[in-house]
C-alpha cells in the first residue's frame, strides 16, 4: 500500500494535504482497495460547510456503500468534478487525480491530531 509520507491521515482513511489556504482531501490507497472498484461518488457542492467526524459524502464500489468523513472544519472550495465523468480516477491515482475535495479550513490544522505516515502505515498492517 502506498503511503506518502508528506500527507497526514485519519483513522477512517481519509487523507489530508494541507498547503497555501487550502487544504485537499481524498481517500487513502488501502481505503480504496477496501472498497473495490469505484462507480459513484455523491460529494458536497461548493460553499458547503463540512463538520469534523461527520459525513460528507458517500463513495459507492461494485459491492458497498461508505461515507466520507470530514477531517477538519471548513468550506468546500473546490469539488473534483472530473470523478463525476470518471470514478475509477479514485481507484487508479487516489493521491493524485482521485483526490476528492477541496476546503478552506475554518482551523489551523493541527498535525498531532492526525496520523502521520508512519502511524498510519501501522493501523493498515
């Protein structure tokens, strides 16, 4: 399983790249290996507010449904439309091509409330 050691992560596999004023969110490799391959994505629109720990959308694969949770507090600046057109994107590039949103944290995000690559490498073991 991939996982890049400049990210930080969640325990429900979310993955989160803090930069510049905003930070991106996606999936993780082992999460979307779980999954299986990805048919649909139901994702928040523009100008939404997410809530930590609390769903954002749902990620459906040939067998399963599973929600998306929010990492942090903040508004949603930009939605990867291209997973409208091309799910499979989640799959194939989850840390590239397959990230999923874009917010502008209402917070300083705090790295020690995330797991780092090594922890998080651990908890997928």
């Amino acid at each position: 399983m991939s996982v890049p050691k400049e990210l930080l992560y969640t325990e429900e596999h979310e993955w989160i790249n803090d930069k510049d004023d905003d930070t991106t969110i996606g999936i993780t490799d082992f999460a979307q290996s779980q999954l299986g391959d990805i048919i649909f994505l139901e994702l928040p629109d523009i100008g939404d507010k997410i809530i930590s720990g609390e769903p954002f959308g749902d990620v459906e694969a040939v067998k399963t449904v599973s929600e998306l949770y929010a990492p942090v507090n903040g508004t949603v600046i930009e939605v990867n439309n291209d997973l409208e057109d091309a799910p499979d994107k989640v799959n194939q590039d989850c840390y590239g091509e397959g990230w999923i949103i874009k917010i502008k944290s209402d917070e300083k995000i705090e790295k020690e409330n995330f797991l780092d690559y090594q922890d998080y490498a651990k908890l997928i073991e």
